[in-house]
C-alpha cells in the first residue's frame, strides 16, 4: 500500500520500532501523528519511517510503497544523518 493511501486512525510501525496513529490524510514527505515511544506525543514523522501498517482487523502489512519524493527524502536524510 502507498504511503499516501493510508487513511487518518490507521495505527502504523516506525523504522526505530515506536508505534504511532497517523492524525491526518496528507500526502508527502511528512505525517501527522501520535506516537507511541518513550512518551507519548504527537508531531510530524517522516513518511519513509512508516515500515508497516495494521488493517481494521488488527493485522500488520509491511507492504508499503514510497513516492519517488518520499524515496528522496530518504535518500537525502541517509546522506545527512546515516541510516
């Protein structure tokens, strides 16, 4: 699934481990959400740091697809900050 396509309320896994609940229906390089680590707060996290996503069943897909800019961001911030 595209990162672009997932949907406000949906629960969604970060590359660091941290769950987060996206909190808006934007598409790009950044999300709004609630996350889920050691504390709890919410804040944008970058659209390539979604690994995976959990469907209303409550079942993780690891299936998610990047845009060619979200692929970028990645790229630039790996160049940055490392993987």
């Amino acid at each position: 699934m595209k990162i672009d396509d997932l949907k406000k309320g949906t629960r969604v896994k970060q590359s660091n481990g941290w769950e987060a609940l996206l909190l808006d229906n934007k598409k790009g390089t950044t999300r709004i959400a609630e996350v889920y680590g050691d504390y709890t707060e919410a804040g944008s996290i970058y659209s390539h740091d979604i690994v995976a996503y959990q469907d209303i069943n409550g079942n993780w897909h690891n299936d998610v697809e990047y845009s060619q800019s979200q692929q970028k961001c990645k790229k630039m911030n790996a160049a940055l900050f490392g993987d």
